[in-house]
C-alpha cells in the first residue's frame, strides 16, 4: 500500500492511449500538430491568451520559466522550504547563471505580502546587492497548502507594485484547484508563468509551461533548447499533455488524489501538522510507530525525527486508504 509519492503512481490509461495515437510520423521537435495545438487548448483553459511549452521535469519547468524573468546578477524571493531551495539540487542556480534565492518565512510552506517585504525591503538599491527580479509561489505548498486566489491577487498587487515577475510551481496545481473548487484561471490567479504540473497527476513524462507574456515564452524556446530539453519527438510530450486536459481529466484526477487524503485524514485528529488542502498529509507519529505502519505494509517517508509523510494519488484505492486510516487510528 504505497503512500510514498504521487511520483509513485502508475500512468493513467487515457495517457498510454494518447501516446499510442500520437506514435506515427509527424514533424520532429515542436513542429508536430500535437504541439501546435497546446496554445489554444490551453487559452482557453486559462481564459486569456497563453503559450504552452512541454518540457519532461518540473525542474525544468520551474527553472526555465524563472530563467525568462531574473538576470544573473538579481534574486528569485521563494518560501524557505520551496521546492526550488530544498529539492532541485541547485538547479536554479545552474539555469539562471548564479541568480540568487531570497528566502523568506510563511506557515504552511506559503508566502504573504508581509513576508515578501520583510525579505526585499531591506536590499538597498545599489549594485553591491542582489537585486529581487520576480516571486515564485507553490500551488499546492509543499506542506500541502492551497492559495486562495485572493492570497495570490495580493502577492500579484505586490508583485506588479515594485515591478517583480510573478511565478507559480504548480506540481500539484490540479490539487490545489480540486481542493478549491474552482477553475485554472482561480487557482492561478493573474500570475506571469505558470509551471503546470501532470507528472504527479497521472502522466508519464510531460509537464507544461504555461507563460502568459508570449515574449517569454519566445526566450524559453531558446533556453529549453540550450538546456537540452526540446526533445526530438516532443508529440508523445504534448500528447500527454493533451490527454490530461482533455475532460478536465487532470481535475478529476486531482479530486480522486484528494478523496482519498481526506479519508486519511479524518483518523489522524491532532496528529495532523497541517490542514489537509490537497494530497498530501504531515502526520505526528514516533519511530516505533512509523515502524508499526510499515510492518502492516504501509509505504511512506519519515518527515523528521518525529513525522511521517503520506502522499495519495489519482489511483489510491479506496479500501488502502481506508486500511491506513485505520492503522493510523489505532496507534
């Protein structure tokens, strides 16, 4: 019974379907139909004009979309524990040539207005410092917290205030949007780029760029290719791409992944460190505990000395949440 990662997850079948229509020749990189048709499909998704690039990682996505909007010499303000600081191995200070991260607090993994200033109000306007180039927010955080979109529309106000670009790492984006009820467009809100997350949500290999400035979007072409993302058969990428939003099949997924949280979540009372806004659930238990789920077949990281992390997914079964709840109550 595995809750160690939406990661983990097997491919949804619509996905393996899209791939195997999409295998016959067509033009290589992204010239293929497949690819072309993402900027429309998803404008109007997001009801406004939007570009969509397919890269293989969220890494890529996050640090290619970061990379149209901070020189060398500026700074990217992120959550202390983001995904960009804590879990990608210094990849954005590889893809934007030694920008720095400005790191600033906020419960639950997410930021406000008043943590942002706190972190670039004091950088003075010189050239002996950083200087901050845009924000990067993540829909869900990574203690599974949701923006809601007038959260986000303040840090936008901020953002547009002192002429910062505006990011979102959206790895579990249809989470995020499950959890609030609402469309993309909400759960976005007026952001600058878009790292839309389908790995995590049932695909295989393909999450998309979403840039709203078609001139960033013409930047990151350049950079996806220099960074040795554009692949040569990018149709199974866009293909994927395509199944997930077809149907809304990326929020259906999202709302599956999220069900099954809340079943789990429901046993856990106080042990719970974090509200449960999405998939992903920060459960107080010892290490002989821990080691009690496990020996009932429970998969899962520890979080800490004295945590563990459950992650469900689009295919989580109902009776392996249930058995979890169970297991959890009991100890």
């Amino acid at each position: 019974m595995q809750f160690l990662s939406d990661n983990a997850a097997s491919v949804h079948p619509a996905v393996w379907e899209a791939m195997r229509a999409a295998d016959d020749a067509d033009a290589p990189y992204d010239g293929d139909r497949l690819s072309a048709a993402l900027d429309e499909k998803l404008s109007d998704l997001f009801g406004r004009e939007c570009t969509g690039l397919w890269v293989a990682t969220g890494t890529a996505a996050n640090c290619l979309a970061l990379a149209t909007m901070v020189q060398p010499h500026g700074g990217v303000v992120c959550h202390k524990e983001a995904h960009i600081e804590m879990d990608e191995a210094g990849a954005p200070g590889f893809y934007l040539h030694g920008a720095k991260l400005l790191l600033a607090e906020g419960e639950g993994a997410k930021l406000t207005p008043d943590a942002i200033r706190a972190v670039i109000d004091p950088i003075r306007d010189d050239v002996h410092q950083v200087q901050p180039h845009a924000i990067s927010i993540t829909q869900a955080s990574e203690y599974g917290r949701s923006y809601r979109p007038g959260e986000i529309a303040a840090i936008a106000s901020l953002a547009k205030e002192r002429g910062l670009a505006l990011h979102m790492d959206g790895a579990r984006f249809g989470n995020a949007a499950a959890f609030l009820d609402c469309g993309a467009a909400e759960a976005a809100g007026p952001v600058d780029a878009l790292s839309f997350g389908f790995v995590k949500n049932g695909a295989m290999s393909a999450e998309a760029i979403v840039f709203f400035d078609p001139q960033a979007a013409d930047i990151a072409r350049y950079r996806r290719k220099r960074a040795g993302h554009l692949q040569s058969k990018g149709r199974f990428l866009a293909a994927q791409v395509h199944a997930m939003l077809a149907e809304d099949l990326w929020l259906a997924n999202a709302r599956a992944a999220n069900t099954a949280a809340a079943e789990i979540a429901r046993a856990c009372g106080e042990r719970l460190m974090h509200p449960v806004e999405a998939n992903e659930l920060f459960v107080r238990c010892t290490p002989e505990e821990r080691e009690t789920l496990r020996e009932q077949g429970f998969g899962f990281y520890d979080w800490g000395s004295d945590a563990a992390r459950f992650v469900t997914a689009w295919n989580t079964r109902e009776e392996d949440a249930r058995a979890l709840a169970r297991a959890i109550a009991d100890l």
